[in-house]
C-alpha cells in the first residue's frame, strides 16, 4: 500500500504564471484535501474534493481550483501567481469523509 | 483563516520530561484532531477524539478534549528527542492551528 505522493516537490514560477501542483491518494481514499502552508504557520485549508465533487472550500480565490479523477488523484491549479503564493502546498487523502488525514510530503512552491 | 490557536508557540524541554500543549477552539466540533510536522515536512497525524470524548490514551500520547471550554490539550510522556517537531490541533478536517514548536533536548 503506498502512501500519498505530490509532484514536484519543489517549484520556481514568477508572478502571474499559472502553476499545477499533483498528489495522487493513498489507496483506497476516496477524499482529497489541499492546505497552503506558510513558513512558521499552521496549514490553511484551499478545498475538499469527495468522490470528483468539490465538498468544501477554504477562504482561498478562484483563481485556486481543483480537480479530482475518477483514481481518486487530484491536481491543484493556481493561476495568476502572486508573490504570497509562495508556500508549501499540501496534500492530504483519507477514506472517509470523517476521520484522520494522510498527508503527503508536500510541493515548495516559490513565486519570484 | 485558522481556527485553532495553540498554546505554548514553543515549547523547549530536557528528554525524559513530559510536555504539555494546549489548544482552544472556536466552533463546535465532531472531533478534534492532533498531528505533528517535522522539518517543513508533511503531517502525521497522531491522534483524534470525538466531542463526546473527554479523554483518549495513544501509547505515551494522552489528549483531553472540553468542549464546554472548547480546548484540548496534548501531552506527551517521557519525551524524546525523536518528539522534537511542531505540533498542531485541527477542528475536524479543515482548520489548523498555528502549532506549537517542541524542542526535545538530549
């Protein structure tokens, strides 16, 4: 059984370019989460994919959207990078809707 | 915005000792939630009680929930150097606490 997996785990943009960020579930999780992580900070929550439907949305802009495929992956979209984007972006599977999270290591995003 | 705030920020302690964290809540909860994050790295999660829990054990992990209070606390027993890392509450699956940072000195 593998674990949760982002890709890349780092990655350089500059302002206004328009970024996707991967993770692909652990088996059998059918719930997809994505969190922005600022440096010193707790993780904030962007959006809940269940079952290819968004199921909850975080204080976070359009411009942040998602997608979740029928394998249950999912795939993060940022655009019109701002330099504030820059920040660890983490992804997090779980087999229900209610219980714990399995978080992936993560993709370092630095927007120049 | 986080919901949860963790209380110390940071926490600095000899191995062997135990260490306590705090966490205050804003919004009524089914269940609170504790992980821990090393380096920058992804988080684990360590454990979770429900709102009609009051108290759950987890090897040397004890958490404690008051919902009349709306705060719950993390302790930790017989601390390692292998615990040093930050630590962080979340109300269900969505919001996160600013965390607090355990420093575990050999």
């Amino acid at each position: 059984e593998t674990g949760v997996t982002q890709s890349p785990t780092h990655l350089i943009k500059t302002r206004g370019q328009q970024v996707t960020l991967r993770c692909s579930s652990q088996s059998g999780h059918n719930t997809v989460s994505w969190y922005q992580q600022a440096l010193g900070q707790g993780p904030q929550f962007i959006f809940q994919y269940y079952r290819e439907e968004e199921n909850g949305r975080g204080n976070f802009p359009p411009r942040f959207s998602g997608l979740q495929f029928p394998n249950y992956s999912s795939e993060l979209n940022v655009n019109a990078l701002e330099l504030d984007d820059s920040a660890l972006y983490l992804c997090a599977s779980s087999p229900r809707q209610e219980g714990g999270l399995f978080f992936g290591p993560g993709t370092r995003l630095t927007v120049l | 915005s986080q919901q949860g705030e963790e209380d110390p920020q940071a926490l600095s302690i000899q191995e062997g000792e135990n260490a306590t964290m705090n966490c205050s809540y804003k919004t009524s909860i089914n269940n609170l939630q504790w992980y821990r994050q090393n380096s920058g790295r992804g988080l684990v999660h360590l454990i979770l009680i429900r709102s009609n829990e009051r108290e759950k054990h987890s090897g040397r992990l004890r958490v404690t929930l008051d919902t009349s209070k709306k705060s719950s606390s993390l302790l930790i027993t017989a601390s390692r150097a292998a615990d040093t890392a930050s630590y962080f509450c979340a109300e269900g699956k969505f919001y996160f606490g600013s965390g607090t940072k355990l420093n575990v000195k050999p």
